[in-house]
C-alpha cells in the first residue's frame, strides 16, 4: 500500500484450516497491518470446499492455531452459498486494496461473487489475486475456463515462480508480477543442541519426507530409489491421500523396504515440527511437479540439507552442492543418484553449508511485488532490441564465471597459505569520493588499477572509473572491516562491476547481503550470493536504516525522479551509511533535445543540476563526502562517448553519508 492506500483486506483461508495456505494468508495479513496507519481485515472460509475434494480433515486437529491468529478476522464464505459471496464484497468496498487467495477452481465462482459486490457497491478497490497454483496438480473439466475468468477480472496477479507467470499469463492475466514465496514457518525454533538440531541416535542416515502425499509429489518415486541406497532410512510423515496413498503403504510394506521405512499416517501438528526434524539428517522433496513450497527452507531453518528435483522454486531456494542436491524430476535412477551424493561424505559437508533462511527480507520483496500488481506497474521492456539484450547477457555470463573461477581459487590459494584472502586484497585508489572523470589518462588508470587488483574490468572503459569509487566507498566509509556491510546496487545492471567486485573483496557471505534492483528484472536471479531483483529505487519496500550502502553508477539521468530516490535512499540507509552514485555530466552540457534513450530523454547533468541534487540530498540528511567547488566541476576533456546518441561528455561520482 503506498500513498492514502492504507485500507486493506485479505481474502482467503486462516486458522482453524490447516495447511502452508492458511499460514500465508495470515502472515500477509499480518505484514499489511504492519505498516504506519494500516486498516487490515482478514476474511477467511466458515466452509472452504466439498468434502470430496478434500479427503483428510481439513482443520487443525484440536484446534490449536499453528501461528498466532489475526484480528480481526471473520468467517464469512463459504462454498456453497453465493449470498456469502456477494454479502463479503458490499462489506469489503471502503477499502483501497483486497487481496484474492486463489488455491482451487472451485473456489473461483466465491471470489467471483466477491469481486461482483465490490463492483455493486460501487468500490474503487484495487484488487490483485495471489494465485499458489494458477491451475490445479490433478485438473477437472472446466478448471481453466474459471480460472481464466478470475485473472481477467482483476488489476494485477502475483504468482510465486516464473513458469507460473507464463500460465497465469496464457490463462487471461494482463498483470502478472513474479515474487519468491517468502517464508511463514510453522513449528517455531529448532531444538537446542550441541550439534545444530541434530539428536543422538544409532542407525543409517535418516531421511523425512513431510507433507500430504500426494501423486505430484512423488513419493513413490523416492520409495524405488530408496531400494539402490541400503544405507538410508525413510520416515513419510503426512496424510495419504487416494491412489498415491494406496501406492505408498504397498511400497512401504515391500519385503526389501518395511524395515527401513516408517509411515506416521497424520497431519504433523507444528508442534511436532521440531522434535520431527531434529530427528532427521536430510529432507526429500521427490516431487514430478511444483509450483512453489516452503518446505525447504523449514528444512534450512533447523539445520537439514535438501534433496530436491528441479521443479518449482526447489532451483531458487537449494544450493546444489552446497546445502542440497538438486535432480531432474519423475526419474528414480536420478533421485537414487542424488541420494548417494547426499550419503557419499556429502551430508556434513551439506550440513556445514546451511544458513538459516532470512524471515523478513523476503517479505519486503514480496509486499513490494503486490504493491507493484495492485498499482499495475510492470517490468520495463528492456532497451536496445533483441541483439543488445543476448550481448548483455553473454557479458553477464562472462563476468560471473570471472568472479566464480577466481573466488574458488583465492579460496584454496588462502587455505595453502599462497595468498591473501578477499579481505586483504588492496582497497582500489585514485578515484575522489566527489569529484569529475578528468581525460582519457584517468580511464586508462582506472582499467589499469581493475586488471592489477584482479577486477573483471567493465568492456566500457570509462565506468570502471566510478565503479572503483563505489568499491573504495563501501570499503572505507561503509563497512567495518568485516564484510558484513548490506549493499544495494540501484537501477543495477547484472553485468556492471559493483556487485561482483563487492564479491571478490568478501562480501556477500550473508544471503541478501548484497542486491541489485531494476525495473527491467522479473523473477529473481542469483548470481555468486548476489540476488539480482525487479525493483524501483524510487519506492523498493525495504525496511527503514537496513542498509549500509547504496551503489547507483549511471542511473538517474534516464528519467529517475531524483527527489523521490534520494528520499528512498535516506529512509533505507542507516545513520553513518553511505550513498555513492554517478551520471552523465558535463560542464558545457551538449544540447540533447529530442535524443531519447531508456524510454526517457537523454539528460546529462550541468554544474546547476549537481548542486540543486547536493541541496536536495541535503534536505533528506544525506551529506556530500568531500567538496563541490567549481575547480571540482572543471575538467579538460570529454573521454565519454555515447555511439548509440553521437554525445560526447564525463563522468561525476559524488558520495554521501546518512547523518
């Protein structure tokens, strides 16, 4: 919610239903509610669906909430009455936002009903569907057609990975945003130990499969390539359901697995989460298809390494190789493969390799991408055409592999104690904190000094100049010597110098700690612990002083409202952070009327604009790091020039520090 939107509701099951869906819905209701003057109402399923559908019990055994509820919430739909519908949506009209929970088709004609009231009563609502599955794992007759009126209907839908943005796209979306599904673990914290959460026991390496078992999940699969590794056991705990649950118990009860596995038939109480996976060494999730699912980050969050295939949002949350093993789905030999990687001495060195998941991180990102899907903002188109885009993306490629390559081998080079680890490596020099890009000779010294201190160099020569001033800023002004500092790259590109050679100096060990937002990204990409996300700088849903730096080379002359960025940055910089950006200047600016480039009109700053930018940083407690006279202004040559507009002009680096 940005501006007066401060009314919201949330439509879609909570406590006493069971299940990840239910502990979302009320997780975001709660984040909603968080911000300042936030109205938030979370209206849930007095009946969610016919019993057909859902063979298990579809409420929390003992009626034990498994997180904290949500007030106020109300029960006030239910499957099977339209008058429920339509009643929900009149009631729902004064707010400014409601969010959709969309699980199965048969709830579409409810929500349908409730997007009709709404519309009767006249509401200016924005309203965005959060769709976990765009379209059912075991599908009906008439499933999509339901599905597509649903998409239709609203402003904006937000879906969890990228090949559910293509469905939701081809099934009526107009809006669709991508955004990781961020976590609501049940269960609460890990059991203490000596040993992380692990117990002590006797026997082979336990492994857990959790979760209602289903046929998409492939636990059978798990259960034939249980027979190729005679070192594991198996614990299935969940209910089974329908022909995959028969199929289960048959497997189970074989001559050559009944001694090594264990069914615990049942919904797991989050209670019970704990003591459960601290009795285990890995989590196994077989399954032959996905959309997205947290369950490997519960995993991560007491200390288990993953088994994974590569279907839904397993790729983008295991590490394989280093707190997991990835394989390619609906294949046993595969799976068997993957659980001998896991047995092979692989389990410690998983283990070790485990972080915790972030809890709240990921939520700012996902509050963003709904802000994003109600305002009807999209991913900008990238410029240039197709052929420059497939060049960026070998440069990205390439730069990447660089900064890999060299990471693995300082890293065993420091182990032999052949060299200097990344904390040592020389902080870059000769560029000011503040200052003007001289001649061709400051861009020459500029390559020069990247190549000698091992820094992929920029392929365009001039930006390695302010790309070393960043470096040199966050190291000196930004962070403590520990390489912990939390650096944004704003209006980021994925093949520009910061981030990666932030990377080579250590930095990033933490996951999130360093970030690079675009309009143009969609779905997040990972590259060497750096996560590269759709984002704007004017507006990126980060939390106030969780920053210690902010990197931004080259963006704000495309059309960037510089106040607005200047403010987003003050807010998410913490006191004694540090901004450092650079742009377009010159102090004789060439005329570039009509010259557009980025969707905007190419501008490059005057000494004027650089001083009314100082003063507005100024306003918002961001102060200039050094000095901004006219000698500092003045320069000799123009060593940029921009082949694609035939401008020729410098560079400015300007840094600042949050007071």
């Amino acid at each position: 919610m940005s501006g007066q939107r401060r009314r919201a509701a949330v439509v879609g099951p909570a406590h006493p239903a069971k299940g990840g869906t239910a502990l979302h819905t009320t997780e975001l209701a709660r984040r909603l509610a968080a911000g300042p003057g936030a109205q938030v109402r979370l209206v849930s399923w007095a009946r969610q669906y016919p019993a057909v559908l859902y063979p298990g019990r579809p409420e929390v055994p003992g009626g034990v909430p498994e997180v904290p509820r949500f007030e106020p919430t109300v029960r006030s739909l239910a499957w099977n009455s339209p008058a429920s519908w339509v009643r929900t949506g009149r009631r729902l009209a004064p707010a400014d936002l409601v969010v959709l929970t969309h699980v199965v088709p048969v709830q579409v004609p409810a929500l349908l009903g409730v997007l009709a009231g709404l519309r009767s009563a006249g509401s200016a609502a924005r309203t965005v569907v959060v769709a976990h599955n765009v379209l059912p794992h075991e599908s009906r007759p008439g499933d999509a057609l339901l599905v597509r009126r649903l998409l239709s209907s609203v402003d904006g839908v937000l879906v969890h990975t990228d090949a559910q943005a293509e469905v939701a796209r081809a099934h009526g979306a107009v809006r669709v945003e991508v955004a990781d599904l961020p976590p609501h673990l049940p269960g609460g914290a890990p059991l203490p130990g000596p040993s992380g959460s692990r117990v002590a026991r006797d026997g082979g390496v336990r492994l857990l499969s959790l979760g209602v078992v289903r046929g998409y999940k492939g636990v059978d699969l798990l259960l034939e390539a249980l027979r190729a590794v005679p070192a594991a056991r198996l614990t299935i705990a969940g209910e089974l359901w329908g022909d995959a649950g028969r199929t289960v118990r048959e497997l189970a009860a074989a001559p050559d697995l009944r001694e090594r596995v264990e069914l615990r038939e049942g919904y797991v109480p989050a209670a019970d989460l704990p003591a459960l996976l601290a009795a285990h060494d890995a989590l196994v999730l077989p399954y032959r298809s996905a959309t997205a699912s947290q369950n490997a980050l519960l995993a991560f969050a007491h200390g288990l390494p993953v088994v994974a295939t590569r279907t839904g949002s397993f790729p983008a949350q295991v590490r394989d190789g280093v707190d997991g093993v990835l394989v390619e789905p609906g294949s046993v030999p595969a799976l068997a493969e993957g659980l001998l990687r896991l047995l092979d001495g692989g389990l410690q060195r998983l283990r070790e390799g485990v972080q915790a998941p972030d809890l709240e991180e990921p939520w700012f990102a996902y509050l963003a991408a709904l802000r994003r899907a109600a305002e009807g903002s999209a991913a900008a188109a990238p410029p240039g055409g197709r052929a420059l885009a497939l060049a960026k993306r070998g440069a990205e490629h390439a730069l990447w592999a660089r900064v890999g390559v060299q990471r693995r081998l300082g890293e065993r080079l420091a182990a032999r104690e052949l060299a200097a680890p990344p904390a040592r490596r020389p902080v870059p020099s000769g560029v000011p904190r503040t200052g003007v890009l001289q001649d061709a000779a400051e861009v020459a010294d500029a390559v020069a000094q990247a190549k000698r201190l091992r820094l992929p160099p920029h392929p365009d020569s001039p930006k390695n100049w302010d790309a070393l001033g960043a470096v040199a800023a966050v190291l000196t002004l930004a962070d403590d010597g520990s390489r912990s500092a939390r650096v944004l790259d704003a209006g980021s590109a994925r093949y520009s110098p910061v981030l990666p050679w932030l990377r080579l100096y250590g930095f990033g060990a933490e996951r999130g700690a360093l970030a690079g937002i675009n309009l143009e990204f969609g779905a997040p990409v990972h590259r060497d612990g750096v996560e590269f996300r759709h984002g704007d700088v004017t507006d990126t849903g980060l939390p106030d002083g969780s920053l210690d730096a902010v990197t931004c080379m080259s963006v704000i002359e495309h059309g960037v409202p510089v106040a607005a960025f200047l403010a987003e940055t003050a807010r998410v910089l913490r006191p004694g952070g540090v901004l450092c950006l650079s742009t377009d200047y010159d102090a004789d600016p060439p005329d570039t009327t009509g010259i557009t480039a980025y969707g905007a009109p190419v501008r490059i700053f005057s000494p004027a604009d650089v001083r009314e930018l100082v003063a507005q940083a100024d306003a918002v407690g961001l102060g200039l790091v050094g000095e901004l006279t006219d000698e500092v202004l003045a320069h000799p040559q123009r060593p940029v020039h921009w082949a694609r507009t035939g401008l020729d002009y410098t560079f400015v680096l300007l840094t600042f520090r949050r007071r």
